[in-house]
C-alpha cells in the first residue's frame, strides 16, 4: 500500500476529532456524524483565515482582469483579494476595490470599466492544493479551535500553542525558501521611488 507523503483531510479530520477525545472516522463520505461535519467546518474556516494571507502558493503577479460585455470585471468565485499594480503600466490609475466577487473603481464610483486591470491576487485553494507545511500549520490551528469548542477548555489542548508556533515558524520557513525575494519589486517603498509615484 502507498501512502502519500502528504497530509490527507481524513488524516486532519481525525487529529481534530482525537484532540477532543472523539474516536476516529474511516471516512468523510457520508459519515452523518455531527462532530466530523463541526470539524470540516472548522478546517474549512481555518484554510479561509490562514490563506488570507496571501503566500507563494496561492498568490498570483501579474493577473488580467478583463471587463465583461457590461463593463463589469468580475473576479473567480475562489478570490480572497485582488490589488491592482499600481506601478504596473498596464494597469489604469482607477482606485479599485473588492466588493463581493466584481471590481469597484471608488475614484469613478462605478463597477463599470472600459479597460483590462493588472494586478495581485489571493486565492482561496482546497485542502488537496495545499503544500504541507499550510496543510500541518492548518490541522494543529483547527484541532485547537475544535478542542477548545468541543471541550470548553483552554488548559486541556492536546496542542500546546508552542506547537502551533513551531507550525507557523515551518510554513514561514517555506514562504522563504519559494519566494525570489527582489527588494526592488516586493518593497512597496523602494517600488515607489524607483517608479516615481
């Protein structure tokens, strides 16, 4: 039998259901147990808050947005944000805001657009599109949410929250290693002055 080297959902599940002193599920297929659905609620959400960040893995430079029949730019249903590039040439000096899933330009007061916008986008991706270091960092945040819900109490986490640091310390860890660092491009500062805006 191989085994991935990754984290599976059912691998998570099961962390947070014994956190709590629950047994394990074979499955998440119709289990119609209520405390492994509160436990995909809460991974769910936890995947959410955590990807709101915006890291390498589900962060895009450089993305087209370009206006519907109507005018409308509307972003992919799994956006958690999108900045437009102001320093980027292709992109127009509209003050752009996220409201809901469509682009709207504050300066003009409108949603309509008659040009392609540029900008940094953060996406919203599934457990199964999460690299490792997210998906640890992620179980032992939702175990400890799920614990403290399930059971009521703070002292008894069967994660410590040295553990959910050292967690975070390793996906930080992996943010650095993917990200080309150039102080010149990812410095909105140094950006500006070098771009005169």
């Amino acid at each position: 039998m191989t085994t991935s080297a990754l984290t599976t959902k059912l691998e998570a599940i099961n962390t947070m259901l014994d956190a709590a002193g629950e047994s394990p599920v074979s499955t998440l297929e119709s289990s119609g147990l209520a405390d492994v659905a509160e436990c995909q609620l809460v991974l769910d959400q936890v995947i959410r808050s955590v990807l709101e960040i915006g890291w390498t893995f589900n962060k895009e430079e450089d993305w087209d947005l370009v206006p519907d029949a109507s005018g409308f730019i509307n972003l992919p249903v799994n956006t958690l944000s999108f900045d437009v590039e102001q320093w980027n040439t292709k992109s127009s000096s509209a003050d752009t805001v996220q409201r809901g899933l469509r682009l709207y330009d504050k300066k003009n007061h409108t949603f309509v657009f008659t040009e392609t916008l540029t900008g940094e986008i953060v996406l919203l991706l599934t457990w199964d599109e999460l690299p490792q270091a997210a998906r640890t960092y992620v179980m032992i945040k939702a175990a400890r949410i799920y614990q403290t819900r399930a059971l009521g109490s703070d002292s008894q986490h069967k994660f410590s929250e040295a553990q959910e640091l050292s967690a975070f310390a390793a996906l930080r860890r992996h943010q650095v290693k993917k990200t080309d660092g150039n102080m010149f491009r990812d410095s909105w500062s140094v950006n500006s002055v070098v771009h005169g805006r």
